[in-house]
C-alpha cells in the first residue's frame, strides 16, 4: 500500500469514528430533533462551503464544458436512481415492519460518501482534507439517526452501535476505490469524475441534510448554523 492510499484511507477513518460515537451517544442518552436539525444544518453548510470553495473552483480552471455536463448529468441522474430504488425498498420493508431497507440506503450512502473522499483527494490533497472533515460532521448527523431509528425498533445498544459500526466502515472501502481507481487518470477522465462528485455532494446537502433538517420548524439559530459551518470552511480554506 503506497503512502498516498495510506493517507486517504486514514482520513477516511474520521467520519468513521463520528458515527460510531454518534451511535454510542444515541444509544444511551437519544438527542432530540431539534438538536439533530441543528447538525444537520452545520454539516450542509460545511459541505457546501468545500464544494464551492475547493471543488467547484477546481472544475472550472480546466474550462472542460463538456466533460463537465457529461460528469454533473451522471451525477444527478444516479443519486435520483439510488433515491428511488432506496425509497422504494425502504417503503417495502415498513410494510413488513423490517429496517433492512433503511440499513440498504444508508449503506449505499456512505459507500458513496467514501468515494467522494477518493475523488477529492485524487484532485488535490487539501480538497480531500477538508471534504472529510465535512463528512465527518455529516455521519455523525447519519450516525444519530440511524441509532435513534434502530432504537425505536428494538435493537438492543450493542447491535446498535455494532450496525453502525460495520456500515461506516463502507466509507473506507468507498475511498479506497475512489483513490485506487482515479490513480493516475487522465485530465479529461478527472474532470468528468469531479463534476459527478460535485453533482453528489449538491445532491446530499440540498435533496437530503437540508430536507431532513427542515422537519423541524426553523429557526434563526439553526440557519445561523448552517453559514457558521459555510463561513469557518471558508477561513480554513483560505488558510491553508
């Protein structure tokens, strides 16, 4: 394993981590929605404050039109996929009163999110960086809420916390076959893989963080978290 994989794969375990504490804190002690909305709103404007700041930038300064319209169309069209055979899965299930369905999307999710981290740090090293610290505070999010769900349909703390676990882990399988895959492509290859990452991440915070996040009423504090976290990625940004 080369040192560049090595370092990817070790950022990787960070938002690993967050959800595993996310689960463990829910496990024990559920925190309320209202609280849940409120990381919901840091981690959208975290993550939209890397996209705009670090990914988007990137994208633009190869002036590749199309090869940004063939990455962003794919981009959007398979999260649109993934939503509607999840959704679907998803309602199956409830009918049986299973969570096998919700265990599928948020597994898909997460692998997902590994390879986002792949992506970004095949363009450039600090964009990967401050992706995963965007994520991390995202699984943490995912994290509670997958506990609070497992929680109120009997799981006991221990599969609690051992579910959460084993699907966090896919994040790490998802970065390494985002490193592994982009090694070495060619300019063109990479700027089609960037716009369908940048298309994902848009996906995720405006189609799942912020419409999770609105079940609640909202309130000043909350969209004031949502710029908070846009504004201090935007310093750490600039200051690296």
């Amino acid at each position: 394993m080369n040192n560049a994989l090595l370092n990817v794969l070790t950022f990787a375990l960070l938002p690993v981590a967050a959800a595993v504490v996310g689960a463990v804190i829910a496990a024990f002690r559920s925190p309320n929605s209202t609280v849940r909305s409120y990381i919901q709103h840091l981690a959208a404007g975290v993550v939209f404050s890397v996209v705009a700041v670090e990914l988007l930038p990137e994208i633009v300064s190869k002036h590749a039109p199309v090869e940004v319209a063939v990455g962003f169309a794919l981009g959007v069209l398979l999260m649109l996929g993934i939503r509607y055979f999840t959704h679907s899965f998803e309602e199956k299930e409830q009918e049986n009163e299973s969570s096998i369905g919700l265990l599928v999307a948020v597994g898909v999710d997460v692998l997902l999110d590994g390879l986002l981290i792949g992506i970004s740090f095949a363009a450039d090293a600090k964009a990967g960086r401050l992706l995963t610290f965007a994520l991390t505070i995202e699984l943490l999010s995912l994290g509670l809420a997958i506990a609070v769900a497992l929680g109120k349909s009997g799981k006991s703390r221990l599969k609690i916390i051992t579910t959460v676990s084993l699907l966090s882990l896919l994040i790490v399988v998802g970065a390494a076959i985002g490193a592994t895959v982009l090694r070495g492509v060619s300019t063109s290859v990479l700027e089609i893989v960037l716009s369908f990452g940048l298309a994902a991440l848009l996906f995720l915070v405006t189609e799942e963080l912020l419409v999770e996040a609105h079940e609640e009423p909202e309130t000043p504090l909350a969209t004031a978290t949502f710029f908070g976290g846009f504004l201090l990625f935007l310093i750490l940004g600039m200051m690296e």
